[in-house]
C-alpha cells in the first residue's frame, strides 16, 4: 500500500541546518527538531518506514528567493520520485502569474504558503491575486491557526475559499495548529468543512492531541478529507506514521487518510 506524508520540508544541503533552527526557534521547539532538513535525511523514512511519497515544500520568507526555492523543488522534484513537489510564492513578488508559469512547466505540483512566517494576512489582496491565478490549476498547502497570531485565521481562509470556488487546499494542521478543535469549529460555522475541495492534513499535532482525540477528529472531519503528515524536519516521518497507524481506524479509514486523500488533493498518482 503507498504511504503518503502530505507536509514536509525540504532544503538544500548548504543551508539545512540553519534552516532548521529558525524552525525551531519560531516554533519553540528547538531542542526537539527531529530530522536534519536534507532530502537524504527525509528519504531515509522511505525504507525505515515504509512511506513511499512525500509532498515536500519550503517557504519564501522574501520575494528575491522565490525563484531561487522553487528551482531547487523543482530539481528535487524530478530526482526523486518520492517526491511531489510544491513551488512558493511570497506576496510581494512582482510577477506571479510567469513564476506560477514557470514553476509549474519545471513539474511542480501546487505552491505552499506559511502566512505566519511570511507575517501576511492570508487574506491580504495581493496574495488574492494569486489565489486567483491558480484557483482551478494546482492545489494550496497553507499553513492554517495558531494561537499567537491572526494572519493564518481559519476564518480569512474560509473567505478565500468563498471567493473563489475552484481553489483546492490543504488547510494544515487539521486547519488550526495548536487550536485544533477551533479550527474545525470555525469551518463548520462557515459551511465549508465538508467541501470536497477542502483537505487537512494531521502534521504537528500529536504531540498535543494524542491518538484518541486524533480519532475524533479525523471522524469530525471525515475520513475522506485528512492527511497523514509529519511536518519534517519539526517531527519524526517514522514516528508520526506509527502514532496515526495505532488511532484505532478502520483499513477503510485508514487507507484514505494514509494515501488516497492526498492522491485525490494533490493531482498525483501514487498507486
């Protein structure tokens, strides 16, 4: 059976291990980041976990390294076939629709943003415009809730989704990292949380939800609708897997929430 990780980092080789500690730093989670942040690194869960695809990603936290970024994905992209690679866009890079043109002719799959790290509203017009120009094209992994700040509100995401109805996303971590349950409260309010265009993904939320409430909300949600992911390099690939494998589910739940949900969001087939 294929085994997706719908969120991972990935960076190249000569900055990983500084990229990896301002995860950690903006996370505060230094002393814990459990992977080294390389594509080998990431590559080695294939064989001691068994996961045979990971939807890997990295942010832009200025617009000169857009280009820069979504040229190493892409290169990683096309070397690895374990690899489905999604480009990044910042919201003040000048011309989007060719970088969106270009990124996608190198193989990418669908673009990443972390509005938080990026310290945009989600909602903010000019990353409007980009939702517009791949709105119906390629799917959106955005970075979604957080306790200390409002740029990735699950309801500014609730808002793009309404305004525009062809635009698929991942809403990460369960659509509301360490708010989980305000997450879904909020998209259940908004009408939107059984969308089949809307995915979550499990990423950075066992460690605070443990199996049983993972469970629940997986069921909340609905089985077709969440993702396996491990958020690499903040958690272990290998550990996360056998956390999400031993939640209780049924094989049925189990194999949508392992690969056929992310086959689904991301437009590639891995089986």
């Amino acid at each position: 059976m294929p085994i997706v990780d719908a969120h991972a980092h990935i960076y190249p080789e000569k900055i990983a291990s500084k990229a990896v500690e301002a995860v950690g730093r903006f996370y505060g989670v230094e002393a814990s980041m459990a992977g080294k942040g390389s594509s080998a690194d990431l590559l080695t869960h294939c064989k001691t976990a068994g996961i045979t695809h990971f939807i890997v990603h990295s942010v832009a936290t200025t617009a000169k390294s857009v280009p820069t970024i979504n040229s190493f994905l892409a290169a990683e992209n096309s070397a690895h076939p374990e690899f489905i690679g999604f480009g990044t866009m910042h919201h003040e890079f000048e011309d989007m629709e060719a970088e969106v043109d270009r990124a996608l002719s190198l193989g990418l799959h669908g673009f990443k943003l972390h509005p938080d790290t990026q310290q945009v509203n989600m909602d903010d017009p000019r990353l409007m415009n980009f939702y517009e120009i791949i709105a119906g094209r390629v799917p959106l992994v955005v970075h979604t809730g957080d306790y200390r700040y409002d740029y990735s509100s699950p309801r500014r995401l609730a808002r793009i989704m309404k305004t525009f109805p062809d635009l698929v996303v991942n809403a990460a971590h369960l659509s509301g990292w360490a708010t989980y349950d305000i997450g879904y409260d909020i998209m259940v309010e908004e009408g939107l949380v059984h969308a089949e265009r809307l995915f979550v993904d499990a990423s950075s939320s066992f460690a605070w939800i443990g199996r049983r409430h993972m469970r629940e909300l997986i069921r909340m949600w609905g089985a077709d609708r969440v993702m396996y992911g491990s958020d690499y390099p903040m958690w272990d690939p290998t550990y996360e897997l056998n956390e999400m494998l031993h939640c209780e589910l049924t094989d049925d739940e189990l194999e949508k929430v392992l690969w056929r949900n992310a086959e689904a969001f991301s437009g590639v087939k891995v089986s």
